[in-house]
C-alpha cells in the first residue's frame, strides 16, 4: 500500500493513479498536485498507477460520463485535434469497422483513446474503448506509440484531459 503525505478525494486518488499509468507522469504530477504530493506519488508511480483491469472496468465498452465535465473545452484545441487526427490515422482501419466507428465518433472515447495511446500497452487501452482493434492498425499503432516516446507529451493538454475524464465519473 502507497502512502502519501495529504488525503485525497476520489477525484485526486483516480487523478494521481491516471498520471501514474502513463509511462513519463512527472510533469503530470507536478501540473496536478503541490509538489511534495507529486513527488512522493512519483516514489510510489508503480504501486499507484491504474492497471488494465481498472483501465477497463472504468472506460471501457459503453463507459459515459455521468456528468458534464468540461470535455469538450478540453478538448477544443488545435494540439488535441492534431493529436487526434494521428491517432485515428493509425487506427484506421479499426475505425471504419461498425462498432469502433460509432464509439470513436463519441468525444468521451476520443479523449480515452488520447490517453490510451499514452499508456504503456495502448493497444489494449484503446480495445477496452473501442473494441476490437484490426490487427492491420497495429504496426501504425506502435509507431505512434513510439513517436510519443520520442516526442513527449503535451502536458498542459494532458492535465486538461484528464481532470476532465476523472470529473465525469467522480
């Protein structure tokens, strides 16, 4: 069990286990959280990231936010879209399939699929999302998820996301 230095509400708890999960939650934590909450959630990242099981069990299948939480200004941003017209480039083949077109089209699966691809095994985030990912997107897939490790993150955008994901569950 992970000990921090303050208490946390639910929505701090999903926030911090959601930076957590991401492969580089340094400067996530840090957007996030004072710092010394930051820094000893990033000492105890592997025991408070949110693993698959949870990943799914919050956000997969027909997952809805169950309140308004500020999504689509999150995600009105020139760098989201971008990010987003790459993400649906690789997956392409994925979502022209009937299911996966109508859960991508939803922006609640959109920003899931953002944070997905920055997960450690996106393909299976982004399966939890949106169903079955065509084994044809998957090489286009892990190229993104390299090119991210190769670039980074945007990490205002991040934080906006997901305050944004985590408020429209907690």
């Amino acid at each position: 069990m992970a000990t921090l230095p303050q208490r946390l509400d639910d929505r701090g708890v999903l926030q911090i286990a959601l930076a957590s999960a991401l492969r580089d939650p340094e400067d996530l934590l840090g957007m996030l959280f004072p710092a010394p909450l930051a820094k000893a959630a990033l000492n105890e990242q592997k025991r408070l990231a949110l693993t698959h099981d949870e990943w799914r069990g919050l956000f997969g299948g027909t997952s809805a936010p169950v309140r308004e939480s500020g999504l689509s200004a999150a995600l009105d941003s020139d760098e989201f879209r971008t990010l987003l017209t790459c993400i649906g480039l690789a997956l392409r083949t994925t979502v022209a399939e009937e299911h996966q077109s109508r859960a991508w089209s939803r922006p609640w699966c959109q920003a899931l699929c953002y944070v997905g691809v920055h997960l450690d095994d996106p393909h299976r985030s982004i399966e939890a999302v949106l169903g079955q990912v065509v084994t044809a997107d998957l090489r286009r897939l892990e190229e993104l998820h390299s090119q991210i490790d190769d670039d980074g993150y945007a990490t205002m955008l991040m934080t906006k996301v997901i305050i944004s994901l985590v408020s429209g569950i907690v």
